[in-house]
C-alpha cells in the first residue's frame, strides 16, 4: 500500500520515523481517522476542524491547509485499493536531538497518513446488526479527552478489559457515576423515545459521529434529543443504548456486564437513527 509521510507517497514498507520522534518518546500528537465510501467522505470538514483544535492544543501549527489536508485525503484514497477505506492521520511534534519535555525549538511536525479497507455499511437492519456486549468500568483516563491523542493508553486498557470479559468495547463512568463515553466510542441512550447523549466537555471525545447524528435527527426527526449529564442509573434503566464511531457509525448495545439493556434486543428507534445516518451522512 501507499502511505504518505513527510511530504511524500511512498510504499509502506519504505516508511520510517526516527525512534527521537516525540510521538513515540511521548505521545506526542493527535490523529483522525475518517471514512471514504465509493470516494465519498464522510464528515470530511468536522475531521478536519478536530484535527486543527488537536494541533492548537498542542500548540503546533499546522502544516497543510484545510483544502491541502482535503487534497492529501483524496490522494490518498485513488493511490490505493479498495472502495471502502478509512484515512489514518497522525501528525506529531516531530523529533528533536534530545529527550526533553520542554517543546523544542524549530521542529518540524511529523504527518503520517494511510489507509486500510473498510466494510461497506450493510442495509440497518435489527436481526442482522452487530448488536454489541460491552464491559463498565470507571474511566481512569486523564481530564483533557477532548483532545485526540495519539497516546490511548488509557483508552487501551479500558478496551482490553472488555475484551478479557468476551467483549468489544469498554463503557466508561467518571467518580460521580456519570457516563462518559466508551474506550473508542460516543455513547447514546434512548428512554421512553427520548434520545440522550453527554454533553460535550473535557471528559469525552467530540465525536464526529456524535455530531452529524445529533444533526440528523434534529433535522429529520422529531425526537427529542437531550445533551445532559447521564447517571449510571440511566444507562442500566434505559430503553436503548447506542456506540457512536466512525467505523461503526451507530451500534446497538444490547448488554452491559451482566445487565440486559431492556429486553435485550435491537431496538427501534436505533434502526431509525442508523437508517436516517444512513441517508444522510454525506451532507456534514
Ligand atoms: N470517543 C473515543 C475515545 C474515540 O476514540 C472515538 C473514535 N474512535 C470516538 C469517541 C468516536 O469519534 P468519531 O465519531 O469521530 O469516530
């Protein structure tokens, strides 16, 4: 495959980056991973503004352009195979002589692109649909999760717990037994046809799926939609539980540890929410 790295497009297997890149010494950086269907993105412009509030947290100055990042995508994707493929973006401070916290001085930031094949999005359907088991635990990760961090230690253990447990993902509460969000997802919740979702802060990632869904159904659907804090009590009473990603757009959780989410089966409202994602993802 072709990556992109410092400029140029090389074959993967010619890529390297000095063991003195602050991205590896400390994870030092941000990323995006962000779909392309048949050579449409979805939600290429709110990818982009998260890219540039990462780079602006970390006070790096960005590289590219929001037209050149956008050009850096397309190119990518028509360099190689596949009608389905996610774009990993990561672009950290760079490497500098010596290991010192201090940001160096005149470093040049590091971009390194690829991509990798993804499934087609099947027709929603609630027989068919990934209905996702996940673990609970309390979210032991840092105060600054709005930042898209390259370093997901946090968020890795988090998911490799759930795995232990047979499951896929990991939902997180903080020390108030509020919901956060999961190792690499937004989470919703649906209770009596209300759809609900934490508000966005610095204990959750903005999730792009989170907020063309939250477009959507504002805009094509008369549910009501809340961002509000929501108890860990909530969560186990509710109707629905949704994951919200770029890969999984909107999933279905079905079971939480050893807690079945109402009936346990896919519910309703989800095959209306995936279904209006569905029609209109392209348009954010
Ligand atoms: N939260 C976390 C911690 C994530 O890593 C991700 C991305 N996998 C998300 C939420 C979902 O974000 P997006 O919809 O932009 O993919």
């Amino acid at each position: 495959s072709t990556v992109f790295l410092n400029n140029e497009y090389i074959p993967a297997n010619e890529a390297k980056i000095s063991p003195m890149d602050r991205g590896f010494l400390f994870g030092e950086g941000i990323y995006e991973v962000i779909p392309c269907y048949q050579g449409q993105f979805v939600g290429l412009q709110p990818h982009l503004k998260r890219l540039f509030d990462g780079l602006k947290a970390l006070e790096i100055s960005s590289p590219l352009t929001t037209e050149e990042w956008g050009d850096l995508c397309k190119k990518l994707v028509s360099l190689n195979e596949g009608d389905n493929q996610g774009i990993y973006i990561q672009v950290t401070r760079g490497s500098a002589p010596n290991r010192h916290h201090a940001f160096p001085k005149d470093t040049v930031p590091t971009i390194f692109a690829f991509t990798f094949e993804i499934p087609a999005v099947p027709m929603p359907d609630k027989q068919s649909v990934t209905a996702y088991k996940v673990s609970s635990e309390q979210d032991l990760r840092w105060k600054r999760c709005q930042i898209k961090s390259t370093a997901l230690l946090g968020n890795v253990l988090h998911f490799q717990h759930g795995v232990r447990e047979g499951n896929k993902e990991t939902i997180l509460f903080n020390q108030h037994n509020e919901l956060t969000e999961a190792s690499s997802s937004n989470v919703f919740i649906v209770k009596d046809k209300v759809i609900v979702t934490p508000p966005l802060d610095n204990q959750i990632l903005p999730g792009v799926t989170r907020h063309i869904l939250l477009n959507v159904l504002r805009e094509h659907s008369d549910f009501i939609i809340e961002e509000r804090v929501i108890t860990h009590q909530e969560v186990l009473d509710a109707d629905e539980v949704w994951l919200t990603s770029s890969t999984k757009e909107v999933a279905p959780v079905i079971k939480i540890g050893e807690h079945w989410v109402a009936s346990g089966q896919v519910g309703d409202i989800w095959l209306k929410a995936q279904t209006l994602f569905s029609q209109y993802k392209y348009l954010y």
